[in-house]
C-alpha cells in the first residue's frame, strides 16, 4: 500500500469524523443518500458523455493505482543497460540478445534490439521520443479525466441544491420551520458532496496520476539516455555514472550544507 494515500485516507477519515461527531447534533443529519445519488450519477453521466467509453474504464482500473506503491525498477534498468554495454563494448552481440530475452521493460528492450539492427542513431532517437511523447499524452489525458470529473461534482452538488430550494419553496407557506428547515439543510448538502467528492476523491487521483507519470517519464529518459551512450560506445563505466545521476538525490543540487570550503573561509560576502 502507498503510505501517503493511507495517511490521506487516515486523515480524511478524522476529518469527516469531527464534522459529524462535534458540528452537528446528530450525525445522521450530515447523511442524504438522494442528494449524494444526485452528485455521483450526474458525474459519472456527465463524464461517459465527455469521454469514449473505452477511456472511461480504463481511468477506472487507474484507482486501484493510488493504493498501491509502484516501483519504476530503475536500478534493475541501470544495471542492464551497464552490463548490456559491457558486453556491446566488447563486441559480443549474442550475449547482449540473451540478455534481452530476460529484460522486462519493453522500452529499454525496443532501444537495445535496434542498436543491435545497426539503425541510425537519430531514428533510434525519434522513435523512443515519440513513444515517450505517446505514454506522456495518454497518461496525462488519463488525470485529466478525473479533473474533469472534479469540475462535475460541485455543479452538480448546485443543481442538487436547486432541486431541494424547489421543494422548500412548496412548504414555505405553512411557515412551520420544522419542515423549512430540514428540507433547507437537505438541499445544501448536496453541494457539500459535490464539493468534497471534488477536492478529496478526483482531484487527488488526477494529482496522484500526474506524479505517477512525471516519475515514469524520468525512467524512459534515463533509459533513452543509456541507450544514446551505447549507441555512442562510451565507456560502461561513464554509462553507469551518467545514468545514476538521473537516481542521486541531492537535497541542493547547488550547494551542499555542511562541507567545509576551500581555504576555511567563511562564505563569501558581498561588496
């Protein structure tokens, strides 16, 4: 399980918590399952008209993504590329195919197979960049599915609303508030669903998504750029040292807090 998403949940859960247990005097008030129908159906209907139904279901088999910790293997991919390269470097083709054969990224696999081919370096280039460009595209249309969902949910919290302000309207002359009111506190729960079905269900997800795919593209060009110093015969030794900065993790990438400087003197100051 990812352990933001469980701290998420976590404190989500707390929240709700509070609101139902210490805001209101009894938490069945905060409960209102046609005003809830409304948000969630008029959502998902106004998506699968937005969207091609094949895209719809796809993004749904997405969510299970956000509960789950995913790893990109990028060391398992530096480390191929680096024995991959040692062994291109001494001129061993077969070796580099049977090590193929066990390589489990299929865009590492796609690079090497066609630096085996003898293809030009500039069409190995461009057809790894438009597979890049393609994942990136898709990915990105996937979030913004839920984005966009996240833009549904008020508005149909409002229409909700409306719906409830009708209702109270046609009791509004008998005066007796203990009919007003109730139908008063119904109608504006709905926006309080679609509200926080946007800002704490679908927004997130697209969020969560997007750092999803920013990470795997990372991977792919660490990999297009192991792939470009094959193709360039470097040395499998500079190979690895390119290839683990795309993984180093500095806290600074400009300076280093801590390290003495040259000398002993203090920083340097301004005239």
């Amino acid at each position: 399980m990812n352990p933001s998403t469980l701290i998420g949940i976590f404190a989500s859960c707390v929240l709700l918590a509070s609101v139902l247990l210490f805001t209101a005097e009894s938490p069945q008030s905060f409960i209102n399952l046609p005003g809830l129908a409304i948000v969630l159906a008029g959502t998902m209907a106004a998506t699968f008209i937005s969207y091609p139904l094949k895209e719809v279901v796809r993004v749904v088999r997405l969510v299970g993504l956000v509960f789950r910790r995913e790893n990109t293997y990028t060391r398992d991919d530096i480390k191929e590329l680096v024995d991959m390269s040692r062994l291109w470097f001494k001129g061993d083709v077969r070796a580099v195919e049977e090590a193929l054969e066990h390589t489990r990224n299929p865009f590492l696999r796609t690079g090497i197979q066609l630096v085996i081919a003898n293809t030009r370096e500039q069409e190995i280039f461009d057809l790894l960049r438009w597979r890049i460009a393609r994942l990136k595209a898709r990915e990105q249309a996937e979030a913004q599915i839920f984005r966009t969902m996240a833009t549904y949910a008020p508005a149909f919290g409002m229409i909700g609303t409306l719906v409830g302000l009708v209702n109270m309207l046609e009791v509004m002359e008998t005066g007796d508030l203990h009919v007003i009111g109730p139908r008063m506190a119904v109608a504006l729960l709905t926006t309080f669903y679609g509200i926080l079905l946007a800002n704490l269900v679908f927004k997130p997800i697209a969020v969560k998504l997007e750092r999803r795919t920013e990470e795997r593209l990372i991977a792919m060009n660490m990999v297009l750029e192991g792939i470009s110093l094959i193709t360039k015969r470097r040395l499998p030794s500079f190979i690895e040292e390119t290839l683990n900065s795309f993984v180093a993790n500095y806290h600074d990438e400009i300076r280093e807090p801590g390290r003495p400087r040259p000398g002993g003197g203090e920083a340097g100051q301004h005239a």
